[in-house]
C-alpha cells in the first residue's frame, strides 16, 4: 500500500499532538507524516514521542512513520494531507502541495483560513472539530425513545450545520431519511431543563454547544446572534483530534465519512454538514 504523505505544521507542540498521534495510530492508515514547528530540537523530540506511541499503542491499526522537517517547505513537499495549527503562507501550499487536503485545526479559523486562502484561491481546506459529538448523543437517545431504534447508526443521521465555528445549530434534522422534528419536540417536553432542548423548542434550531452555559449565552439575545453569524470570529480550541483522523483515513481512501467541517462560503467560514471520501468533500442538504 502507498503511504500518504502527511504534513503536521505547528508553532510549538502541545498535548494536542500527542492526542493527534494516538488517534491516527487507530485510524488504520498508511502514511508519513513530517513534523515542522519553529523550533527544530523540538520537532526531533516530538519525532521520537510519536514513533514511540505508534510502536507502545497496542491498539495500534495503522502503518505511520514520522518524520521531523527541519523546514517548512520540506514538510509540505509532496504532501497530499496538510493538518494545520498555525496559519502559513498560501503560497507555500501553492508551490510545495497544490493538490493537498489542508485541514485547520488551530484558533481563529475565519481570520487564518481567509489569510492562506489569499495566498492561494484555489486551496481545498476545511476546519475540523469535534463540537458536534455531544448533541449527536443527545440525538441518539432521542432516536432510541421515539423511534425505538436501539443502536442508532452515524451514517443514518443527517442534519444541517449553520453558523461559525463554536457557535452554530443543527437544522433539517433526519434520521433513516425522515425528518424527527416533531419527536425532537415531544422528547424534549420531557427534560425542560436541558436547555439545549428548551432551545430548540423555542427556536427550531438545536444548539451544538455541549454545555449550558454556552447555550443560555446564544440564547441572551438571539436576534443579535443571528446577524453575528454573518460576522463574528471565533476562538476554536485545539483539543479531541478523532473526527481529524476520520477525514484523514476518509481522504486517503479508508472509506466514507458524514460529519460536520467548517468551509469558507462568501468570505466567511461557515460550519455545515459534509460528506468526505478519497480527495472528496461535498457539502450536505
């Protein structure tokens, strides 16, 4: 099997990659991945702790070798996958990787995505994230109660992401090809206090903050949250890597996956659904 070629761009390493490097050991992929930050001694000590969790992890499903770069360039040479968590020249892509898969995974996406697609119009970058995993549970035990299906499947549930990162709603909700609005309803009459719940009720939207307090935040003044949809900015964290790793294995081949990317739609990144396969990434609905 043909490796692909990965590239991990970073200012300075974090526990973030660690958790970068155990989630694709599981992604049961084929690939090198070259390592670039700002500063090289780092890049060879993160070099030895990522061949060193691929060799530890007995979980291990895939066939990665690391690889630190000692410049920017020579990390993005080739590469068909470009992870993201520092914003770089467009140009770079451009000229080293023109055909690669850029996903950001680093803060302030709306400002450094639109800076490197500057450099380069015609980039193929999304912002990955893993928001969406609590009100997909949530989803789930609505389906087990109203619909009485008992394992859910991922594949089956499709829905509609709008707004910015970290502050965006799920709309057009499907399960099995079927709209579960009025069951969404019904279940949340019960459970008043979540108010994720009480949200939808009001507003037919489902909000996919996975706590409270960043609910009763979007829901202090919705009308304004709605225009700012059309022009905020927000801060994404670097944190749980598995939905990265799933579009890395998807990308390269490893099968289809629906989940939920950030795009850039009219000048502004915008969350939605997606469908992403070998070099492919269709928005949903």
């Amino acid at each position: 099997m043909n490796r692909a070629k990965i590239s991990y761009i970073v200012k300075s390493f974090t526990s973030g990659s660690l958790s970068l490097f155990s989630s694709l050991a599981n992604a049961a992929i084929s690939a090198e991945v070259r390592l670039f930050s700002e500063n090289n001694s780092e890049t060879l000590i993160f070099e030895t702790i990522a061949n060193n969790i691929r060799g530890l992890n007995t979980h291990n499903k895939s066939d990665i070798i690391y690889l630190a770069s000692e410049s920017l360039e020579l990390a993005l040479s080739g590469a068909t996958i470009v992870i993201l968590e520092t914003e770089i020249d467009g140009e770079l892509i451009k000229r080293y990787c023109p055909d690669a898969w850029c996903i950001y995974r680093g803060l302030e996406p709306t400002k450094n995505m639109l800076g490197i697609k500057s450099g380069f119009s015609d980039i193929k970058m999304l912002l990955s994230d893993d928001q969406t995993d609590s009100v997909r549970d949530l989803l789930y035990d609505v389906i087990k109660d109203r619909l009485g299906v008992e394992k859910p499947k991922r594949r089956d549930l499709l829905y509609n992401l709008s707004g910015i990162p970290y502050f965006c709603f799920l709309t057009d909700i499907f399960y099995d090809g079927k709209p579960i609005f009025d069951e969404i309803k019904e279940y949340a009459k019960r459970f008043p206090e979540d108010y994720r719940l009480s949200f939808f009720a009001r507003y037919g939207m489902l909000p996919a903050a996975s706590n409270d307090d960043d609910v009763k935040a979007a829901d202090s003044d919705f009308p304004k949250l709605v225009r700012s949809l059309r022009y905020g900015e927000a801060v994404l964290p670097v944190g749980n890597f598995t939905e990265t790793s799933l579009t890395v294995k998807s990308l390269t081949g490893g099968g289809n996956l629906v989940t939920d990317a950030g795009v850039i739609v009219d000048g502004k990144v915008m969350m939605t659904g997606v469908l992403i396969g070998k070099n492919s990434v269709r928005r949903l609905l």
